[in-house]
C-alpha cells in the first residue's frame, strides 16, 4: 500500500481490490453489536476540512473511531486560515502534534499533493477542487460490486458535471483499473476539453446510453453552475440529463441508480427515482464509513503499511 | 575610464580575433592587438555577442521590494549577460507616470549593474479604462518607448486602438499581453489534457490567440507598431506569420520557458511551474522554437517575474504566476535552440540583443560589435555547463523551474559600455554608477 491516497489513479488492480476486500471485511465489524476494533489505539487521525462537508467528515470520522484511532476536527474554513502559507503552517502545526494522518477536504485541486510534501504522516485525499475524491469512488465500486456481484465488465454511466466533478474524474481512473467500463453523459459544455485522454466513452444522448447501462450514477449539479452559461436553463438540464422515471424504465432490470450526495432531487435524479430499489444512495453512505475504514487501515496499521510512496 | 583587451575571442562563430574595449567603446577588432595599456583577458574558447537586450523584466521596485529591487534583478541581469532591461510597469504604484519611470531608471543607472528601460502602463493604474499619459513618460528622463498594461491584456477594442494610434508620435510601440478575459476567468493551466486530468481550470490557446488576431488587424488598420509578448502557443504563431506576410508591422517574443518546459510538468502541482501564460503542450513548444529560428518570432525575453517563498509556498490555485528567467535565458537558448542546430550564435544575438533593441528603440545597445560601437559586450563559454542552484542566485527570489537542471553554455563576463559588471561568472568588483545614457 502507498503512504498516501492522493488520486484513485495511483491504485493498482490489486490494492484496490485490496481496499475492498478489507472493507468488506470492516463491514462485519459494523454489523457487530460492538463496533469497534482495536487496531489504531494510539494512532491520531486528523480530519482537516477547509470546506463544509458534514458527510464525508463525519464518514471519515465514524471510520477513524472504529478503528480506535484518536481523531481530531480540524475545520479551517471560517478561521484564519483560507489560502497560501495558511496550508503550510496548519501542516506545520499538525505535524507537531504528532497525527499520523490527515485527511483532508480542500476547494483547491492539488492541496493533498502540497500537504503531502509537509507532513510525514499519511494523507488521504477526501476531496480537492476539480479534481479528485479517491474515497468515493473506492465505496461507488464497492457498492457496485456489492449489489452486481462484479465490477469487471461493467458498464457504468457517469451522467451530469464531468467538468467540476471530482467524484467523476476518481471513478473513471478506479473504473478503468476494475475493469469496468465508463461512459460520460454531459451537455458538451460540461465535458472537459482534453478528456480524448481519458478511459471513457462520451455521449450527449442519455437515452440512448441508458439501456446497455448497468450502473447510472448521477452528479450533482452545483448551484454556481447554473446561470453560468453551461445550460439555458435549470428545466431544459433536467428534461435532457435528469433521470426520471421514465428514464430508469429504460434501464435493464438488474441496473442501479447511484449518487454521491448530496442530492438536488428534481433537478438531476426525481424523487421516485432515489427513492426506488434500484437506488443505492443510502447503501452508500454505509459502505462509505466500511471504505474508509479499509484505507486508513492500510495506510496506517494494517498489514500493507508502511512501504514508501 | 577601463580599457580591457579581449584576447581570441569569437566574435558570432567567426575566427578568434582580439577585441580591445576603451573609453566606452569598441577601439579596435582584430588579431594581435598591442595591448597597450590595457588589462588582457584571455578569450580563448569563449564566444562575444553584444550584450543581451531583454525586453520584458519585472523588478517588482518600487513596492514588493521583498521579491526583487532594481539592484538585485539588474544584477542578476548582468549575471544572465544583459546589458539592458525593459522593466515591467505592473509595480505599485504602476509605471503609469513620468514620476514613477523616472524613479525606476534613476535605481537602474544608481545601481550600474545594467541599463534599465522602463515600460509604461499603457492606461492609467493599468486598469484598461483611460489612457495614461504616454507622452509624458516618453518625453521624461526615461525616453519610454515601450508601453505595455503586461499582467493585464488591453481588451477594450478601442482603447487598444487609440493607443497603438497615440504612441505613433513618438515612435512608440504597445506591447500587449494578449489574454481574453472572459475566457481565461479563474485560469490556472493550459487548457488541454493535462488540465483535464489535474481539474484545474484551464487558460484556452484561444483567449490569446483571438487577442493577437485582433490586434494585429488593428495595427494594420491604423498603420501602427504592435509587440506581442509572451506568444505561448502554435496558432498565435500561425496568426503572425500571417499578419507579418500582410506588411502589418508586428513583433513578437517568446519566454526561455516557453521554449523549454510543457504542462505536464504541472502534474505534482509544484507552483514554481505556475505561469502567466501558462507552459504549453510539446507541440506548441516546437512550433515557438521554429518560429524563433524563421523569425517569426522576433526576439527572446525573459518574463523574468521573482516571487517570495510565501507567494510559491502554496496550493497551486492561490499561488502567483511567474518564474524567474534573467540569470538561465541564455543556457535554456542555448539547450532549446543552438544544441538543437535551430540557432547558431550570430541567430542567438540577433534574436536576444539585436531585434530586442531595435524594437525597444534603443540607441547603443544591441551592436554590432565594430569599431565605435558602445562596448556592451557579453562573453560566453560555449562548451561549459551550469547546474541551476537555486540559492546562488543573486535575484533575491528562488522560484526558478530550473532548479537542479544542467544547461549549456556558461556566461564568463559582461562589460556594460567597457566597463565589466561580471567577470569569471561573478558580479566585477568595481560596481558603482553606469552613467545611464
């Protein structure tokens, strides 16, 4: 296992599916009357946040404590610390106190790799910018794989802003590396140039992606983007890329319907659509705290520690 | 007054021969000079070029003295093989006054280490809404001739217009950092694979090669001079080639990084690769090369642009944009152009000292190396090496992309009219005022 987790990229086959079989195992423990586990006794987890993520922190949180771990919220947005040589000195500061690792959430794509370079501990990249959110994709397949039985072969749909999604830009590395395939579904305005480069088909046509789709994931639609000239209209984004119900009756009967949260229902996916069997959404919340548990596990204590990077 | 006598010097890739400096001048070309009175430094191997002209430098003075002064970049200039330097108006107060220009000469001729040219904001606090007053700066002791807003592109049509119009008076020329805005908002990289990839946002071959398109045509529409900084890209080179066969009077420049460095290097989100324009794909970098060796592109210059650690110590996105160039532009050259065969050295002084000068409309600087010329003199050793070491530097910042890097060519000595400012690689003892021009 590497010292860090800073893209989802940097997995082999085999220590991705390392981590998820670890969290399999991790959900066991969950499912135990105590859930908890003495492996990181003595070890700090710091969870630094410099943007609001009650879900993932919290995730990252329940993982840490059910490994034992001591854990410290270190939530930087507000204070004084918004940018530049802020980043240095909270590295500074937490490598005085001793964390062994920092998972850190950062609206600058690019920080985790920059904080890696200051603190000798771990870091787990828990979401930075544009650009990568390793964890996610790592329970997404996970989920997959719970619910299909396989991820190898799979086709799976990312629908929504591949452009700004981090979540997108994780799953297609980790897809690429299970197995399965990935197909992007996006007004044109929000497909980045140069994504020729990526392990993914593109398609502007959600119907007609939908029925070869065993796995749909929709994206969230930040509010800033709307009225940013990416789409005429909330309306025409949800008549062509939402899903709706009589999309998701366009889908085989064993598919499944994900979303990393938080969601805009009507806007993206439909209430009945989120709400429905096929959804996995709540699935992966739960799977998200087994995930993260595997990581900080292997990056920390567990039996792959301690190779360099 | 110094005299010094080159000994076996080759001058532009010809036979040795002797180059006697006296009295400010070049006394005397030829092999087997009496020396005279003269102090002889032997040349054997090394080859002279006029000294280098650089016709886009920051020395952040006055107001982020922090980063770089008058008297640390103009050293470093001299280090690099510069006898003269067009210093960029983006300091604070702007250059956007005979007040401030004058201010930034007078620190350049107190320091001695190279002539200092200041550029001229082309509008008032380089703000794209009025016009400064040019002629105000071109009449002051300064004589500007060079005006530019370089950080910020002068998009507004007209105001564009009216200044490439309005500085016709005085022989002037606008040189236009050309970047849309709109399509560049919140852009940190080349947009392209590597952006897509690293999600940052990416700055468009377009948003500059749109610019330089209208510009261009503007230029030819008003009959005026237009100079292009920084041209980062394959289709800005296209559009100049084109304009240039047209008769529009454009020149253009390229950075030694441009020549040298592509995005991917932004993959560890190290922001001493942070620039403005941003580093390129390979391809464009070998279409930049190949116009500098048509001459399409007209002349080097260094975008030299110092930062404090705390401004490059960073995450990539709050960093500043900019890298240091003075002190390694003729070794990045000198790997991306002579080892290459693209440029021979008479090329290299004609792309770094005399286009630069002609442009800059600089009397004495830029040539030839004959009898009667001012004797502003670099002298290089084209067979030495030189590892980048960030901390011997002598600008007083430390972002350079070069850092640990092994380039050819090493500069030995400048003599700014006759009078050495560097000798063995190191800044000449004597120092003290240059006398300016």
């Amino acid at each position: 296992m590497m010292r860090h987790l800073l893209s989802a990229g940097d997995l082999s086959r085999d220590e991705a599916l390392l981590v998820l079989d670890t969290a399999a195992e991790m959900a066991r423990v969950a499912a135990a009357p105590v859930k908890k586990l003495p492996t990181l006794r003595g070890r700090t987890v710091v969870n630094l946040f410099f943007e609001d993520s009650t879900r993932t922190r919290t995730s990252f949180e329940l993982a840490a404590k059910r490994l034992s771990a001591d854990v410290i919220n270190f939530s930087a947005k507000g204070s004084a610390v918004s940018k530049g040589e802020g980043l240095k000195d909270t590295a500074l500061t937490l490598e005085a106190m001793g964390a062994d690792a920092v998972v850190i959430r950062h609206a600058m794509s690019g920080a985790p790799h920059r904080l890696a370079g200051w603190v000798r501990g771990s870091v787990v990249n828990a979401g930075d910018g544009t650009h990568e959110h390793p964890t996610q994709a790592l329970l997404d397949a996970f989920t997959m794989r719970s619910r299909l039985g396989r991820l190898e072969g799979l086709q799976v749909t990312l629908v929504g802003d591949i452009l700004h999604s981090r979540v997108a830009r994780s799953n297609v590395l980790l897809l690429r590396t299970l197995g399965a395939e990935v197909t992007l579904v996006a007004p044109p305005t929000l497909i980045p140039v140069g994504v020729e480069d990526w392990p993914a088909q593109v398609s502007y046509d959600f119907d007609r992606v939908l029925p070869k789709s065993d796995v749909v994931m929709m994206l969230r639609v930040q509010r800033e983007r709307m009225g940013a000239v990416y789409f005429p209209s909330v309306r025409e984004y949800s008549r062509r890329y939402g899903l709706d119900a009589a999309r998701m009756a366009m889908l085989p009967p064993e598919s499944v319907v994900m979303h990393p949260g938080p969601m805009n229902r009507g806007m993206e996916i439909a209430a009945e659509v989120a709400d429905s069997p096929r959804s996995t959404i709540v699935e992966q919340v739960t799977n998200g705290v087994s995930v993260r548990m595997a990581v900080l596990y292997l990056l920390l204590g567990g039996a792959m520690g301690g190779a360099s990077e | 007054m110094s005299n010094w006598l080159l000994r076996n010097v080759t001058i532009l890739g010809a036979a040795p021969t002797d180059l006697h400096l006296a009295d400010g001048v070049i006394a005397e070309v030829g092999r087997g000079l009496a020396t005279g009175g003269a102090q002889v430094f032997d040349a054997a191997g090394l080859v002279a070029l006029p000294g280098l002209v650089d016709l886009h430098t920051h020395l952040r003075e006055p107001g982020r003295e922090d980063a770089e002064t008058v008297a640390s970049g103009t050293l470093a200039a001299a280090l690099g093989g510069f006898t003269a330097v067009h210093a960029m108006a983006n300091t604070d107060p702007a250059a956007d006054t005979a007040g401030v220009v004058e201010q930034v000469w007078r620190l350049g001729r107190d320091a001695g280490h190279c002539d200092v040219f200041p550029v001229g904001a082309v509008t008032v606090r380089r703000r794209g809404e009025q016009l400064a007053e040019l002629g105000a700066m071109a009449d002051s002791a300064a004589r500007v001739r060079v005006f530019s807003d370089d950080g910020h592109c002068v998009d507004d049509a007209v105001l564009m217009r009216r200044a490439l119009e309005y500085v016709k008076a005085f022989d002037g020329v606008v040189a236009q950092h050309a970047q849309e805005p709109r399509l560049t908002h919140a852009a940190q990289m080349n947009e392209g694979v590597v952006s897509a990839r690293l999600g940052l946002t990416g700055w468009p071959a377009v948003a500059e090669e749109s610019v330089i398109a209208r510009d261009c045509l503007l230029a030819g529409h008003v009959g005026s001079r237009l100079h292009v900084c920084h041209v980062s890209t394959a289709g800005s080179v296209e559009i100049l080639r084109w304009a240039k066969a047209k008769g529009i009077r454009v020149t253009a420049e390229v950075t030694p990084h441009h020549l040298l460095l592509t995005d991917d290097l932004v993959t560890g989100y190290d922001p001493v690769y942070k620039v403005n324009p941003p580093l390129r794909t390979a391809g464009d970098v070998a279409a930049l090369r190949a116009a500098l060796a048509d001459g399409t592109i007209d002349a080097v210059a260094t975008d030299h642009a110092p930062h404090s650690l705390e401004d490059k110590e960073t995450e990539w996105g709050a960093a500043a944009f900019g890298m240091l160039g003075l002190e390694t532009a003729l070794g990045v050259v000198a790997e991306a152009m002579v080892s290459t065969g693209l440029l021979d050295w008479a090329g290299v002084a004609d792309r770094m000292a005399v286009r630069p000068a002609r442009i800059g409309r600089l009397d004495g600087q830029g040539g030839p190396l004959e009898p009667g010329a001012p004797a502003n003199v670099v002298l290089l050793d084209p067979a030495a090496t030189v590892t980048v070491d960030p901390g011997s530097l002598a600008s007083r910042s430390r972002n350079t992309p070069y850092a640990g890097m092994t380039l050819p060519t090493r500069v030995v000595a400048t003599f700014l009219r006759g009078r050495p400012t560097v000798l063995d690689g190191k800044p000449a003892e004597s120092g003290g005022p240059g006398g300016g021009r």
